[in-house]
C-alpha cells in the first residue's frame, strides 16, 4: 500500500481472469492474466524497468506471473500476494 502511493510511475497488475477483476478490483490495476504471460514482453507493460506491482485473489497465480515476468527481464517486479487480504479500495 505504501509503495502505491508514490508518484514513482508504477503499474499495478492484477493477473486473474476477466470474471474476478470485473467483480472487484484495486483502482487503477491493469488486467493482464497470468494464463496470457509467456515468454514475450506483454504491451501492457513496455519498460522492463518500470515499477510492477502483481496481485491476484490469494497470491498462487501472483507468485507465478511474477516470476514469468522475472524471467522475460521485468527488473522491478514486487508481489504482494491475493486481493482477499487487501484491506485498501477495490472497485467494479
């Protein structure tokens, strides 16, 4: 949360399926599945560099996507585990 609230041009990431991020979601969090992360570089996020914070409903699928993201060369990659235990603003 505290991470979030720095002007520092990150990205939120939440990488569950369409049907939970429409039921609820931390403002401003960009949808990209982990199913959808392979190998390639996803548009959503073009700057290896960039700040990426990855969620998703209890922390399995955030653990993945982060290190697919890892893998590809994503350098600042934080996760911070499933949406069930966010206490912050989520919207639909």
């Amino acid at each position: 949360m505290e991470m979030m609230k720095k002007d520092d041009g990150h990205i939120i990431v939440d990488v569950r399926r369409q049907d939970e991020y429409d039921e609820g979601h931390i403002p401003g969090a960009v949808l990209i599945p982990n199913e959808s992360i392979t190998d390639q570089q996803p548009k959503e996020l073009p700057d290896l560099d960039q700040i990426i914070l990855v969620y998703c409903r209890s922390g399995r699928r955030s653990k993945e996507a982060s290190q697919k993201l890892a893998d590809i060369g994503y350098t600042n990659v934080y996760e911070f585990g499933g949406i069930i235990t966010w206490s912050g603003e989520t919207v639909r």
